[in-house]
C-alpha cells in the first residue's frame, strides 16, 4: 500500500513498474482506468468523469495547488503475473472545489517488477505533503 496525504507542488501524481531494479521503467503498456467526481459549488453538484491512461500504473490529473490524498494498492508486482493496482481519494485546492475518484490499472504484460517511482507526471516537483509506503516485501 501507498498513500500520498496532501501531496502537493507538481502537476499530476504517477506511478511506473521497472522489471530490473529501477534501470528502465515502463512508460507504455498499462491499462489504466479512473471514474472520478468533482464539484466545484462545495458539493451541491457533482459533475463525473472517465478516462483511460496508457503510460501510468496510477495517475492523477491533480495541479501543483491541490492536495493529492489517495491510498494505492499494488498487487501481484514481484511474481510474474501482471502488476496491478486498485485505488481512492481525490485531491482540491479549496472547500469550494475538490474531486473524489477511484482508479484501476495494470501493466498488461505478464513480468515481475521489483522498482516503483513514484513521480510529478506532468511538471514540477513535490513541495509539500507525505507519501508513505506499507507492506513492502522481498524475496
């Protein structure tokens, strides 16, 4: 399990798989899918979204204002089937404006990774908030 508590600074919030220690990463091939619902009036409306990520085990669209709080699940990632991974949370800037969503993805080829990075997607650096990864495990 990962979670990001109010991750901020960079805009978007991914996760790639390596297969050798982190030396490569792969940055195509996922199947990643993300439901989301935002408000922008403090919750009386609510206006929903789907999208579907090809180069993310995990992404979030959020921008360097925003909070980013989700919990991650990665599954399946040192055996040799396809890594997988199931999240919620959401992130926003403001009372007035905040997004709650889940995610699925995969990376569809069958290979044990060993390396997670964990990294802005889209520009910048993180600048504030905690990431904090539990259940590590090792062969």
């Amino acid at each position: 399990k990962i979670q990001f508590e109010s991750l901020r600074g960079g805009n978007g919030l991914g996760i790639q798989v390596s297969p050798d220690n982190g030396s490569t990463y792969r940055t195509s091939g996922y199947n990643g899918n993300r439901r989301r619902w935002y408000t922008t009036d403090s919750g009386s409306n609510y206006t929903e979204q789907g999208s579907y990520y090809p180069n993310h085990l995990f992404y979030s669209s959020n921008s360097a204002g925003d909070a980013s709080t989700w919990e991650v699940t990665i599954l399946n990632m040192l055996d040799s089937s396809k890594t997988m991974c199931i999240s919620y949370g959401g992130f926003g800037y403001s009372d007035t404006y905040h997004t709650l969503g889940i995610y699925s993805g995969r990376y569809n080829t069958a290979e044990s990774h060993n390396s997670l990075k964990i990294y802005a997607a889209d520009s910048g650096s993180f600048t504030a908030g905690k990431v904090s990864i539990f259940g590590i495990k090792t062969t």
